[in-house]
C-alpha cells in the first residue's frame, strides 16, 4: 500500500470570498468523515494537481492540516472550471483505518493484444475501472489488464480473470467483459455502409442549469460531503 502526504491550510472564508483564493493560485476545499468534525481547508492547486496525478482517488493521503495530526483521506472529488479545466474545490473524506470503504479501482491495461496486431481487430475496453470494498491498507492505485491474452477474435478478458489483490472484494459481476477485439468489417459490410441513407438529426434543446462555478463549487462539496456522510451510514446498517 502507497501512501502520499499532503499539507493544507485550514480556511476561515467562504463563500464567495474563496474567490479570493483562487485568485492566489489556492484551492478551496473541505476534510469530513464518518464521526469527525468537517474542516475548511486550502490548498496550492499545482500540488493539488500534483497529488492527484500521483494518487488519483484509490490511493491514501497523508494529510496535514498546519499543526494538527496528520489523517488518512482520499480525494473524494475535485470540481472543475469547464472550459480551461482548473481546480474549482476538491473534497477530502477521512477514512478509519478499521472500517471497510466502498471504492473505485481503476484499470490500467498493459501489453498488445494479437488479434490487433497480427489480425487487425478493433479493442474494445468496456470500463476503466472496478468498484470495490476492503479495508484501506488493501487499497491499490490500480489494478493491470494483461491484453496479451486477447490472441483471437473469440477472447474475452473478465472480470473473473484480473489478478485482484488479497483483502479486496469486487463488487461487480465477475462474468462481466473487460476487454474484447472485435474483427474488421468485410468489404460487403463496409459497402452496405457506404449505400446506407443518412438519416437526419433534428435539432435538441437543452434545457438546465449551467456548470456551477466560483462561490456555487462550495455549495456543491458542502452537499456531497452530506450525501457521503449519507451513504457511509447506509453502508454501516447493511453490513449490521
């Protein structure tokens, strides 16, 4: 298990004042938890970037805000600015150490797939990564799809093929596809293709709310640390 560590500031504004912050390269962001009490928090966004390259949402953090005692967390989520993609607010959800957490995993697919290479088929990846439980010191930044084992059209990778570290549970059916190579079409499809109408595209409105950005990011993490908070007391009742 890797571990990262990352030092914050606690933040006493809000609002639209962490604009202000933003202004100054920071990062608005909140640390809550199951029984623990939500703390306010900014930090750099090039280290915030940095940390999330390096750890993504799968790997722990050791997290130090100022002169308190460091915390495990794990990024939860980081709102984005649409358009030049920065950081708007980033979540932190401390977790124990003794509790079990439902988790996204993702995959990395390694090597060359025959049935590409010699054979000239299409890969198909169906998903980039697997929900799971276990305890934290279980937890893996990412799980390897071997796409060596794709020699024909008729291989499949599953789910029930992965090399899924010990302690962990996957939560998705095992029998599900991860990865296929789908053969080239023939001429004779390709040609009924070719000779197929186009068929028009009528025009569709959209109809909603634009991105929240600015001083409605912080509203928005103050809402999915509740719905955290909600789902982690679901978990506990079921596991009782």
């Amino acid at each position: 298990m890797q571990t990262h560590s990352l030092e914050v500031k606690e933040r006493k504004i809000s609002g639209k004042k962490v604009n202000q912050l933003r202004r100054q390269g920071l990062v608005p962001g909140i640390v809550y938890g199951h029984g623990v009490k939500n703390v306010n928090i900014a930090v750099r966004q090039d280290i915030l970037e940095k940390i999330y390259k390096q750890a993504g949402e799968s790997s722990l953090i050791d997290l130090k805000i100022e002169d308190k005692k460091s915390v495990k967390v794990l990024i939860q989520d980081i709102q984005r600015e649409p358009v030049r993609d920065n950081p708007l607010h980033v979540d932190f959800r401390q977790i124990r150490m003794d509790e079990k957490l439902i988790t996204e995993i993702p995959l990395k697919f390694e090597g060359e797939a025959a049935a590409v290479k010699e054979h000239g088929g299409t890969l198909v990846k169906n998903f980039d990564s697997l929900e799971v439980e276990c305890l934290p010191k279980d937890l893996v930044h990412e799980i390897i799809v071997d796409l060596g084992s794709l020699k024909t059209f008729d291989d499949s990778i599953r789910v029930k093929d992965l090399n899924i570290p010990e302690g962990m549970r996957v939560l998705q059916d095992v029998e599900r596809s991860v990865a296929v190579v789908l053969a080239p079409l023939s001429e004779e499809e390709l040609a009924a293709l070719e000779k197929a109408p186009e068929s028009g595209v009528g025009e569709v409105e959209v109809v909603g709310e634009e991105k929240k950005e600015g001083e409605e990011a912080e509203e928005d993490g103050e809402k999915k640390k509740e719905a955290g908070e909600k789902g982690e007391k679901k978990d506990e009742k079921q596991k009782k």
